[in-house]
C-alpha cells in the first residue's frame, strides 16, 4: 500500500530540489469517488482522535498550511477538517502584520494564537511568511523598524539565518512541551495557478476570491520558489518535518493530509481519561440519586 505519510515527508537534507517534487497526483489507481470515500473516512478517525485529545487535555497539535496563492489552503482547512468539533479547533489566518504587532517582536502575534493542551490549532499561513514574503520583499523587514536593521543591504542571508535558528528553537520548544507540529506545503505548478486564479476571474460565484495583489505576485513567481526551498531545507528536521504535497489536484492533496494528520496523532498515547476508584464511586452515587429523583 502506497505510504503518504513516508513519501511526502521531508526530514531536511542538502540535496533536496523543490521543482523535482511532484505537483500532479501520484497514480495510485484511484478515482475521484474513492478518492472522496477515504477522505470522509479519515474525517471519521480525526474525530475520534479529536475527542481522545480534548478529554485527555495533555497533548496539543498545531497545523500549519502554506503554499502559493491560489494553493487551496482555505478549501483544505474547510474540508477535511469538516467533522472537528470547533470547541476543540481553532483556525488563524495570518494576514499582512498591523502596526500593533509590528511594534512587537515577528513572533509575538503567533504566541498569542499558539493552541492550548487539547485542541487542534490551525494556521493558515504562519510565521513562515517571515521569511517567505519578506525574503522577496525585504522592504518589509524595515518597515518593521528592527533594532539596528536600517539598510536593505543588512537584510542578507545571515538575517534569515537567524530567523531560521528562531523557528526551529520555536519548534522544538513547542513538541518538548507536549504539542505535535505539522506543516504542509501545499506544492503547486505555475501553470495550476494561472488556471485557478482564471477562473476566479471567469466564474461570478469566484469572483469574490479574486485579488489583484495575488496576480501582481505571481510575477515573483521564482523569487518565492527559492525562498519556499530555502525554508523547507533550513527548517525541516526529522521531529518537525515538512510535508510537501502534490496539489494541482484538490482532492489527491486532501486525501494526502487527512491521511498524514490520522497517521501522526496516532503515533500520540491519547485515549479518554481513566477514572480513580473514587471517581467511579462517586459517579455510581450520582446514578443512584438520579434514578431516586
């Protein structure tokens, strides 16, 4: 049987090349129903698995989606995490840094959205962008107003250096602490984007997904190709790794990740609390008055 979970991990290593990862689906011999069955079926096992970690209340996971415009970071989060209980979920959208948080250090406004013991954090988008879009555009780096950072020429690879050094120590902080971290690169062609970002345009009901801002980008369209590998190599490790899959087609890239998230919070202890023998008697006390009244 065809390992998802193993064929899209990526543990680091110098010798990795995003534009040799697939963008197309692996044929597996799968259609598109099937495809559609086995999704609903991990939807199945993610919610018992949410439910054994929100009562337990010891571990946490946190998922972060990135990709390039038009990826399908929103429709992902929306389906296949369709059957979550939102008590036990909670989903943020970084957008564009306000002067609130650019007056704080760049990770603050992520601790603040950091999930708690027993609940599925979403990020669409991260503190990746830090250094993906402000590689591209490192003009972005001093509008934040950075201590001594008062020159283009001061935003070099050693600065992203460092802000690498900061993700992995934020990482590693994060699972020593009992929170699992997954991150998905949602790995797109060009030409996939072009259609995509066409049809926001062509069809009135997608209309309101179009912005002018993401066609502006895609002439960077390289520019963020490197900077994406440049992050995926400096911050994929074999307890964080990165997760690079296929996504010209939405339901291949859903299946893939509703797979990979089923496969690694297995991999955690979780079950429902066992009660001592004081709270069962104390339970067996309330049946019997309940059944009184």
């Amino acid at each position: 049987m065809f390992d998802r979970e193993k064929s899209f991990r990526y543990n680091g290593g110098s010798n990795f090349k995003l534009s040799k990862k697939p963008t197309a689906a692996i044929d597996e011999n799968l259609g598109k129903t099937d495809i559609k069955a086995r999704i609903d079926s991990n939807i199945l096992t993610l919610q018992d698995l949410q439910g054994k970690l929100y009562a337990q209340n010891r571990f946490g996971i946190l998922i972060i989606f990135q990709g390039m415009d038009g990826s399908g970071k929103d429709s992902m989060i929306r389906h296949i995490l369709s059957g979550v209980n939102p008590q036990g979920c909670e989903v943020t959208s970084f957008k564009v840094p306000t002067s609130i948080e650019l007056n704080h250090d760049y990770l603050w406004r992520v601790h603040r959205h950091m999930p708690s013991r027993g609940i599925i954090g979403i990020f669409n988008r991260s503190y990746y962008e830090d250094v993906l879009v402000s590689k591209v555009h490192p003009q972005l780096i001093l509008n934040a107003h950075i201590g001594g950072v008062t020159k283009l020429k001061q935003v070099d690879d050693d600065f992203f250096e460092g802000r690498y050094q900061d993700i992995n120590f934020l990482e590693d902080y994060m699972t020593r602490n009992g929170f699992m971290v997954l991150k998905f690169f949602l790995h797109m062609s060009k030409d996939e984007q072009k259609n995509r970002f066409r049809r926001r345009i062509e069809m009135p009901d997608h209309n309101w997904k179009f912005s002018a801002a993401d066609i502006k980008e895609r002439q960077y369209w390289d520019d963020y190709v490197d900077a994406y590998e440049t992050a995926l190599k400096k911050t994929a490790t074999k307890q964080n790794p990165w997760y690079v899959i296929p996504s010209d087609d939405k339901w291949y890239s859903r299946l893939c990740v509703s797979d990979i998230i089923d496969h690694r919070m297995k991999e955690l202890p979780l079950k429902y609390p066992d009660l001592d023998a004081a709270s069962k008697e104390q339970l067996e006390s309330a049946l019997d008055e309940l059944e009184k009244n």
